[in-house]
C-alpha cells in the first residue's frame, strides 16, 4: 500500500509591514528566529517531509553520487605556480574531502613541504572552509583563515612555516583574506561589522601583538559599500579599495612605510567605477570615466592620480567590454569580451606586438589565470567549453607557443568529447532584443519536443555565466537531458548596456528574457513545457520565483537554491547582511518608486491560488547572503495557496550556509538528490 505523505504547514501569525502607506500581510514572519526551537522543528519536519517523498529514489540518488564522484580524479594536484622562489601545490587525496596545501624550494624536485592538511584541520568541524593564505615576503610566515560555521566570518591566524607553531594572534571576523607589508610584521585586513556583515574597516595588525591593539586605518562610514585591502603585483603598494554596485575608492601608501598615511588616489564620484594596477613608475586604471560603460584603459603617475591626470591607453569600444588585465615586465594582457565571447588580447609594451589568441567556438569559456610573477614571459590561462574539459595553458609570449599544462581527467571510461554536441542559439525577446542561449546535449538527439531540458541562468549584479564543461552535468546529458543557459539581461555577456537593462526599474527584462527563451527552446521543439525545468540559485533564485508566478505553465519542474524571493522586506531592513550594498542594484525601497516596482515582482509577494510547476527548494541555516527564512517563508505561503498536486519540497541544510556542504565530495550529494528529483519526474530511475 503505498504511504500518503502530508506536508508540513506552517502556522499562520498575521504580521502588518507598513510602508508608504501600503500594507502588506505576512502571515509566516515569525519563521525569522533560528534561535525558536518552534522554527527549528518545522524546518525539521519539512525534511523529513522531503526525505520520506524522495525515499524511493534513495537508492538512485547513491547511484548518481558515486557515479559523479567517480568521475573525478580523487588523488589529483593543481598547477604548480612560482612565487618568490617557490612552487606552491594544492594536492587532493583518495578518501578525504578537503586539500592539502604545500609548496617546494627553486624546483619541483625539492623537498616537500605541507604548509597546511586541511583535512585534519576539519576533524571536529560539521563544516569548515580555508579562507585565503597570505605567504610573507621572506617566505617564513602564512597569515590564514578558517570558517567553521558557514557565515562566511572568518578567523585569521599566523603560522610560522619554520618551525610549524601557529602563533597566539587571534584575530576573528574578518573576511579571510589579509595582505602583508614588505617588512615581514605588518600585517592589514578587513573586518566585518557583526549584525550585517558588511567588510567596514582596514586595521593594521603587528606581529605578537593582541588584536585588541590593532590600529583602524581605515572605517567605511557608508553603508552602501564594502572595504577591501590588498598588494599589488608590482609589490610596491599596499592598496585600500571600498566599493559599491556603481562606486569605487582607492587608497595607496607604499609597502615598505606601512606605518605611513594612506593617500587617497581619486576622491568617490558617484558612478565612477574603476580599478588599479601598478606597472613601473605609473598606474593603470580600468574605469568608465567620460560615458565609457564598456570601460577604457587609462594610466597616471605615482605622483598624480587624480582623474584630470589619466591618459587613455585602449579607448573605450561600444561592441567591446573591456574586463580585466594582467601586467607582465614586458606584456600587457587585455581580457575583453566580444559579442558575448572572451578574448585574449597581447600588448607589447614597446608597440611592436597587438594580437589575439585565437578561440574557435562559440559555447567557450578562457580566462587569465593565476600570474604572480611580474618578470615572467610565460603567461597562464584557461580554457574549456561545454564539450571540453578544463585545461591549464601557458602560452610563452616570446616564442608564440602554447604548452598544456594540465587537461582535467574525466573518469569512469565512458566520456567521449566527440559524443556531446554545442551551440549558441539566439531567442527574440518581446521587446526585439535578441538574447543568446548556449546549449550542449548528446549528440543524434531529435527535435520533436520530446527532450527534457534544464534551462539555467542567474541575471543580476553583471555576474556573467560563461558556458563551462561539468563533469557533474554529464548525468543529466547522458540520460537525455539537454542543458541551456541563458544569457539574460542582467549579465554582463553582450556588455555593460546588457546588464544595465535588467536592474533596477529594468528588473523584470531579466526574468522575460528567460520566460522568452523557454518558448523559443519550445518553439524549436527541443523541448516542451511537458519537460522543461529551470533552475537557479540566489539571485537565479528569484529569477525562478518570478517565472513561476508570471508563466508557471511553461515548465514541469523547478530547482530553486538559496533563493532571495523575499525582495521587498529583505531590501527594506538594513540590518540584514548585504542589503544597504543592494540599492544600486535593486532599488531602495524606502523611495515609493522602487518599492512599488519591486513588490510587482518580488516572488513571495505575488504568490497567489494557482497551479505551480513541481518544486524543489534548497537552503542552509546559517546562509549570511540570502536569509534561511526567506525560502521557509516561500514554501509556507506557497502550499498554502497552489491549487495543484504537484511536488513542493524544501531542504534545508542545517550545517551549512550560501555555499552549501563543505567538503570536496560532500555537496554533491545535494547534487544527486536534485538530479533525481528531477529525472524522477521525467520517469527515468537508474
């Protein structure tokens, strides 16, 4: 006989939230109290409640765990890379989850040396995270950080690589990274406040000294943005930057004074978003100074850094959108984007070379990699696309010629590049904008409207989602599945215009550019609505919330992770972490013009007695950037108002937070249980 499951609901507290004089009724604000054993066990039973309806495919899910595990080389090391006379090697083991970090002395062949075994460090933890390591200019010493609740506040400590002690500083809070000064004993970092988590301040710490007696060098009184603090590659400076959505800061002093005041480098202007690199005796500023959206590239002395003082290097392109550089002694390394797609581009300094490396495909994802060494000629990158998997490339800027230093192992026997086959494709939006979707799916498939597709994107902030292999990925194209993403607006893939219309009081192109993309992918009959699922995370979260309340009839399923569908209350309390940063990107709500277009949207507020698609929802107790309550509050509204009797389940991660597990293997289990949700639903059980 089978077993009829009765879903969790949450108890109803009528709460008012009055703003502009409208009223708006949440009746599940109560669930905002993890410290209320009441939340806790509700949070309890919708698990068990998601358990008990996916126990069927339990036995599947262990299959598609152990079938992606498999596919990863366990025993594996990253690239060696140089810096200041050593090879630096992260190495994975067989059996364990976290990496090993070590390094070696001039060559590859020295002796080995384990800086730090993360595995042991996560013995007693449910969850622990390594931040960043910083290595002292004499080699001697490694400032690291360590996270073992998932809120992303990190500890920072100091070990000596010497004689392995771990000194007593003890400094909590921070963000995880830290930048030493050239003098081997100062040491600066950034701090968060404690309700919002917001990085505010730049203390400077002193070796074998309390962190109570850290000097504050610099406090970010504004709300609105984040403070960071780093070195340069060129070593020479140590460089304060503090940042919102639109707005950028600098500040400088050199890295051997670190003592000394820092300097202002150009004075806030509001919208003038740039960034600093050092090179000789000049700085080299990518800004959109004089209406460059896509940005140019400029250059000023170290003696005079205000913007009256830039000199255009690469001018500002309207189809080209200039997004990083690498500065090597005699190269300079321009990573721009193109009709979507990344270019390399080489610049000698001297002018005689300006070149292209040459990229083939259209489903494709290259990248700077990790360049430390100023002097070197040889300049590492990546490469891989939907069908290829991951290579390390160095390619010798003298010589023109490219080495594969490492091509990431699919294992298991059964991958074949040659069986999968991509494509871009491009969709009409209902305002004429042509939006491109990339898609990958194995090869002899028919287009009858009969494939399940997942259909993925995440809209916001200009974060671009290039088209990336993933071993992970292959259990879905292998069973069928083809797999879409759809660069909507609200990323940066067809330029600064493309993410500026899909912000703001432009909102809502990002979630109708994904609707029109679904009937474009229906209308070419590689799918149809009876197997079409979307998925997304985060901001990507709302972007589903919003799908599903404006056209639920186009899709059977939904894979919702950490999702910030709460928008209208979330933006309007400042005490929650990330929301004053948000303003430049959603609006401020406290203006009624922005709280009105927000709430027109905002997913939980325009829940309404409907049929939904099939759900499953995903978070973790202690997420610092999209609050745990707001998918609880989500799920409890949502099953007390559809009208139908599709799945609605909610898993929470009690351990973790935004990121999900920790642990190299760990996450993949959230991986197997959405897969087989949705294979499930599809009719496809092995």
């Amino acid at each position: 006989m089978e077993k009829i499951l009765k879903a969790p609901l949450a108890r109803k507290e009528k709460k008012e939230l009055i703003a502009h004089n409208d009223t708006r009724i949440d009746n599940y604000y109560w669930l905002n109290d993890r410290e209320n054993p009441e939340v806790i066990n509700y949070l309890k039973s919708e698990n068990t409640f998601t358990k008990d309806a996916l126990e069927h495919t339990e036995g599947f899910q262990k299959d598609l765990f152990e079938e992606m595990k498999g596919r990863i080389k366990e025993d594996d090391t990253t690239v060696p890379y140089k810096l200041n006379g050593y090879w630096y090697i992260t190495r994975y083991e067989k059996g364990k989850d976290y990496p090993v970090y070590l390094r070696k002395k001039e060559t590859l062949e020295g002796l080995e040396e384990i800086l730090f075994d993360c595995n042991e460090m996560a013995k007693f933890h449910s969850y622990f995270s390594m931040g960043g390591i910083s290595i002292s200019p004499d080699n001697t010493m490694a400032a690291f950080s360590t996270d073992t609740v998932s809120r992303r506040q990190y500890t920072l400590q100091i070990k000596n690589l010497v004689t392995g002690e771990v000194y007593k500083d003890v400094i909590k809070n921070t963000t995880g990274s830290a930048t030493w000064a050239n003098d081997n004993n100062t040491l600066f970092y950034s701090v968060k406040d404690e309700v919002t988590l917001r990085s505010h301040k730049i203390l400077k710490h002193k070796l074998f000294t309390e962190a109570k007696e850290d000097i504050e060098v610099y406090h970010e009184d504004d709300d609105t943005y984040n403070a960071f603090v780093y070195k340069t590659k060129s070593k020479k400076y140590i460089i304060i930057g503090c940042s919102s959505t639109l707005t950028t800061e600098y500040r400088f002093v050199s890295a051997d004074a670190p003592d000394a005041d820092f300097k202002v480098f150009q004075e806030r202007t509001r919208e003038l978003d740039y960034s600093i690199s050092h090179y000789n005796d000049s700085f080299y500023i990518i800004a959109n100074s004089g209406g460059a959206k896509n940005f140019k590239l400029l250059k000023t002395s170290e003696d005079r850094t205000e913007k009256e003082y830039w000199e255009e290097v690469i001018p500002h392109r309207k189809n080209v959108l200039l997004e990083d550089i690498e500065i090597f002694k005699d190269y300079l390394i321009v990573n721009e984007r193109e009709n979507g797609l990344n270019n390399l581009r080489i610049i000698s300094w001297d002018g005689k070379e300006d070149y292209y490396l040459p990229f083939n495909n259209e489903t494709y994802t290259t990248y700077i990699g990790n360049n430390l060494d100023f002097n070197s000629d040889v300049m590492r990158y990546g490469y891989n696309a939907l069908t290829s998997p991951s290579s390390v490339i160095d390619y010798n800027l003298k010589t023109k010629k490219s080495e594969i230093k490492k091509e990431q192992q699919v294992l298991g026997g059964q991958f074949n590049k040659e069986n999968y086959e991509s494509k871009r494709i491009w969709a009409t939006a209902r305002d004429g904008s042509k939006v491109p979707i990339s898609l990958v799916y194995k090869k002899g498939i028919k287009l009858d409207g009969t494939n399940p597709l997942l259909q993925y994107a995440y809209g916001s902030y200009g974060s671009t989602i290039d088209p990336s292999f993933s071993t992970i990925r292959l259990s879905l194209l292998d069973r069928g599945f083809v797999y879409a993403i759809a660069h909507i607006r609200g990323s940066e893939y067809l330029g600064r215009d493309w993410y500026e219309n899909g912000k703001l009081l432009t909102k809502k192109n990002t979630f109708t550019d994904f609707i029109d993309c679904s009937k474009f992918l229906i209308e070419q009959k590689y799918t149809s609505n009876k197997h079409l699922y979307a998925y997304g995370g985060s901001a990507g979260g709302l972007l589903m919330g919003a799908i599903i309340n404006m056209n639920s009839e186009l899709y059977n399923g939904i894979l919702a992770a950490v999702p910030f569908v709460d928008v209208v209350t979330t933006m309007l309390d400042d005490t929650i972490p990330l929301t004053t940063g948000e303003y430049d990107e959603w609006g401020n709500p406290n203006k009624k013009e922005y709280y009105d277009y927000m709430k027109s949207y905002s997913p939980y507020d325009n829940v309404e007695a409907k049929a939904y698609p099939n759900m499953l929802v995903t978070t973790g107790l202690h997420d610092s950037q999209v609050q745990y309550w707001e998918p609880a509050k989500w799920v409890a509204k949502l099953r007390e108002l559809k009208t139908d009797h599709n799945s609605l389940l909610f898993h929470i991660d009690m351990d973790s937070g935004h990121g999900g597990a920790s642990g190299r293997f760990e996450s993949l289990k959230e991986v197997a249980m959405e897969y087989a949700f949705l294979l499930d639903l599809e009719g496809i059980g092995k």
